[in-house]
C-alpha cells in the first residue's frame, strides 16, 4: 500500500513494515506506530503547555527535535517537517534554521502556528493509520 495522498515517506515505513514477522497480524509495526502516536500526543500537549505558561524556547526545541527525529523513522513527512521548523524557532533561529532571530514573541507565535500543523498532520496521520492497521 503506498497512498501518496496522506504524505508518507512509503520507504521509510516500508522497512518498519517488513520486519513484521506475519504481515496479516502486523503485531511489530503495530506497536511501533501505536507507541509514537502516544509519545507524539504528550510531547504535543507538553509544547502547548510551555507554549500557554511562556516556558523556555530551548525546551520546545528540544521536544520538536525529539518528535522530528521520530517522526521521520516512521515516515511522516509533514510531522518531520513541522517539528524540525519547530526545533530552529526554540533555538532562536528561523524556519530553515539559517538565520538568528531575538523577537521572542515571533518565536512564539510561530512555534505555536507550527505546532498547529503538526497536531493537524498528527490527527490524519493517526487515522489514517489507524484504518490501515485496523487498530492500535
């Protein structure tokens, strides 16, 4: 299956895929994909949380690394993307990560706009793959 409407990386999910010892039962990649849509949701909430009490840029940073990296051994291309913006705005930088920016507000803002589409990308994601494992 390799629907390039929903934005998957279909080579990178391939190979979680094939190390399925049944691929009718799917029960390793199951887990995989089940166990990130958890993690994903708390490090979404704990953004938005630091978002809402003006926590430390450098802590988001460092939770849209954490997710990016995740995001992308599974494939999801537009979560990856989301979150390595979200990484740069909390190191102080812009969206590509080339140049410095002091306007914590901006930041701010941006990381929350980021954070928005990462959560919407979570949400179809989710289903998506939901339906395609039948389950988690």
């Amino acid at each position: 299956m390799t629907d390039t409407s929903i934005d998957i990386d279909w080579e990178v999910l391939n190979q979680i895929l094939e190390m399925d010892d049944d691929p009718k039962e799917r029960e390793f990649s199951k887990g995989l994909v089940s166990q990130f849509f958890d993690q994903a949701d708390t490090i979404l909430s704990d953004i938005f949380r630091h978002l809402e009490s003006q926590g430390d840029l450098n802590h988001l940073s460092s939770q849209g690394h954490f997710l990016k990296g995740s995001s992308a051994a599974l494939g999801l291309t537009r979560m990856r993307i989301g979150c390595e913006k979200i990484q740069h705005l909390g190191n102080y930088k812009d969206e590509t990560g080339t140049s410095s920016i002091d306007d914590e507000t901006f930041l701010r803002d941006s990381i929350k706009q980021q954070a928005e589409l990462v959560r919407k990308a979570y949400k179809e994601y989710y289903a998506y793959l939901h339906d395609y494992f039948g389950s988690f």
